[in-house]
C-alpha cells in the first residue's frame, strides 16, 4: 500500500505574519526585506500582489523597485515567524506525530494509517480550513505518496490551494514541469541539466542514469529517481532529530573586504561560531570549507582542505580558513560575502590515531579557553567576551554568527 504524504506551505510566509500585525499594509505590495544600510539589503518574502508585479525572493530591493515602484517594504520579524510556524505545527500535530519540518514555512505530515486521516485529500483541505481560521494564515498542500511528489504539489498551485498527484495522474501533471520545479535541483543543477538538453522533469526521468551519474554523481542517479517517482525516505517523527553532515556560517560583510586583514576579522567571526556549535553539538570536523563571493559579479566559490586531526578549535579552524581564503582569492579581488563550513563531523570522544606531529598539550590549552569563552558568552550573552581584533574594528566584527544562523536538515533516499 502507497503511503499518504502531505507537504504543507505557509503561503507567503514572512509577508502574510507582517499583515496580521499591520494590516493597515494590505492592498498595495509588501516584500519583507533585510536591511539595506548592513547590506543585507534582499527581498525575503513578498505578498501575491508584489508577486504578480514580478517580485523575487532574494532579489535586491532596488531590482524589485525597480519592478514594483509601488513597493512598501516591511523589516523581519522573526520572534513573529517561529511563534506562528510553532502554532501552525501544533495544528498538524493534531493530526500525525511524524511532522518533519523543512524550513520555517514548510513541513512533511506521514498520515499513512491515522484513523483521523482516512482520506488524503480531505485531510489536507481540512488542514487548509483550520490553519486560515486559527491563524489568519493559509497554506497550500500537496498530497502524494512521497515526500518529494508532496512538495511539488504544494508548488503546483498557489495560495491557499490543495494539489493531489496520484500515481494514475503522476506523469501527466509532473512531466512537463520545468526541471528547476524538482526538489534538490538548484540554480548551477538546471544550468547544467539545460547544458545537456534536458529542461523539464520528464526530460530528467528519460534520460539515461549512467549519463547523470557521471555528470552530476550520485545526485544525478537521485534526481532521475524523483523525476521517476521514486522516494522512499521517511518523514521523521516530530521529535526526531536528524543527524547533521555540516555546520556552516556565512554572511555579507558590512563593507566590501578589500584586504586580507580585513577577511581575517570576518572569517574569525565565523570561525568562532562554527567551533562554538561543534563543541556544542560534541563532534569535531575533519575539513573545513571556505566560500566567497565577489563584490563584481557576486559569484560564489569555494575550496575545502582535509586536517590532520580532527578539530573543533576556534584557532585551528580559522588557520585553515585563512589558507583556504588566500588559495580562493584572485590578487586584489574585492569581496562581498564570505562562509566558513566544517565537514566530515565525527563524535568528539572518537577514538584517534595520535599524531607524532600534533602539539596535544598546546591543543588542550585552547581547548579549555574556547569552553571558557562559551561559558561567559552562554552566561552573559555574545558581547561579553571579544577578542581585541574584532573590538578594533566593529564594523566587520560586529557579527554574532552563532546566534543568528539558521538550520535547515533533511535528507532523501532514492
């Protein structure tokens, strides 16, 4: 027997939470966006009527201005987000205790065998109903017998609507959709995918695995799974916590890095986070990841480096950053943005191979003044403990890395 899975969209997030405490905004179009002056400055989230003038999300606000001179632009709440996306989960939770959240706005419900979910259809529109009259927010949900079908209905029609794609109609409704509607396919994916002429999800489930394979890898053999229909990952119970594979921060500097001291600030800020969050998750990594983006063309690239030991030490990682940074780096380039990500996560308390090389007794000494540091800043909040570099120049050093970043985990099985 097929499973029954939902996937439910709060519709317009960000903007439709804004209108409930604004409402004086409605009729004329909303876009929630970051702030311009720290250069954080993009469309978050818009109302259906800036999306109708052709507003995106991630956009610059003068590129949606520019579209939509009309536009009235609403600063970001998120107290307000994660309080209505915690009311809106407790709704689904009336329902099925397997709700996997994927994002602030959107979660997987499994009502396979709910006796309160006979039909898959009617739960979902039920869901719709009590969602719009509890909150004020409406949702749209996709109903099918995977996750990843489930999500391309919630996509199929929009707002407030309620898509089924059974196995009957599966081919006729999903095939002729663009290949960048498919989950997992990104901006550099549909490049590459149109590169081999192949533009529509129908395009990706005839074309030869082995072909994919070797383009893309591994995620090529997933992706011709899930334009075949084929996802057999579970949706996790709603305690459930999933496994992490990275732990990353990025960020836009307040100012374009133009010097290698400058980008030592802003990688030490997020090293600092990055090996915070290890410590507090009890793993170390084994490679880290350098991104940057440049200030011309804001094209992101990366290299990542394998360490000798495993760590999760703030000063360990931020070398490495560092030579990864002069390896990334044209001579003179500008930078906009940059990200440090630790990679290859092992348990903290692993068993390792000692290294006739590795200073072990200096090693525990930073160790023990990076939990010392966690311990005041845990106590006394970010601000209590800097170090002199970061205090010289608080403009790039005023990020608080670890306290504003955002996690989003899944995972799929073809």
């Amino acid at each position: 027997m097929d499973r029954v899975i939902l996937h439910s969209d709060i519709n317009n997030c960000f903007a439709s939470i804004e209108l409930l405490y604004r409402p004086e905004l409605k009729g004329r179009p909303l876009a929630v966006c970051g702030e311009e002056s720290a250069r954080h400055g993009i469309v978050l989230s818009k109302d259906e009527l800036a999306k109708k003038a052709g507003v995106k999300t991630g956009e610059a606000i003068w590129q949606a201005k520019r579209k939509c001179p009309d536009l009235q632009l609403a600063e970001p709440h998120f107290d307000r987000y994660i309080k209505y996306s915690r009311i809106v989960r407790e709704i689904y939770a009336d329902y099925t205790d397997r709700c996997e959240a994927f994002g602030i706005d959107e979660s997987w419900l499994d009502i396979t065998g709910c006796y309160a979910c006979r039909d898959g259809a009617e739960t979902a529109r039920e869901l719709n109903r009590r969602v719009r009259k509890e909150t004020g927010l409406t949702v749209s949900v996709g109903v099918s017998w995977n996750k990843v079908l489930a999500k391309l209905g919630s996509d199929y029609k929009k707002p407030d609507a309620v898509t089924v794609i059974d196995r009957a109609h599966f081919k006729d409704v999903v095939w002729p959709l663009p290949a960048a509607d498919l989950l997992m396919v990104g901006h550099s994916t549909s490049a590459g995918l149109a590169r081999m002429g192949i533009y529509t999800i129908g395009d990706i489930a005839r074309a030869d695995p082995d072909i994919l394979r070797q383009r893309f890898g591994k995620g090529g053999v997933m992706l011709h799974a899930f334009a075949n229909g084929r996802d057999t990952s579970p949706v996790r119970r709603t305690d459930d916590v999933p496994e992490a594979k990275s732990i990353g921060n990025s960020t836009t500097a307040a100012r374009d890095i133009t010097d290698e001291r400058e980008a030592r600030l802003v990688l030490l800020t997020l090293s600092e986070s990055v090996g915070a969050r290890l410590r507090e998750s009890g793993v170390k990594c084994r490679t880290v990841e350098v991104s940057i983006r440049s200030a011309e063309n804001l094209d992101w690239r990366s290299h990542r480096m394998r360490l000798r030991c495993a760590t999760d030490l703030n000063d360990e990682i931020l070398d490495c950053a560092m030579a990864l940074f002069r390896e990334c780096r044209g001579e003179g380039e500008v930078l906009r943005s940059a990200g440090v990500r630790a990679l290859e996560l092992v348990r903290a308390d692993a068993p390792e191979q000692l290294d006739l090389m590795c200073d072990y007794g200096t090693r525990e000494k930073l160790r023990r003044l990076d939990c010392a540091m966690d311990g005041i800043r845990g106590k006394y909040g970010f601000e209590s403990i800097r170090r002199a570099a970061v205090v010289c120049d608080r403009q790039l050093g005023a990020l608080n890395a670890k306290d504003e970043h955002t996690v989003h985990l899944t995972g799929f099985v073809g």
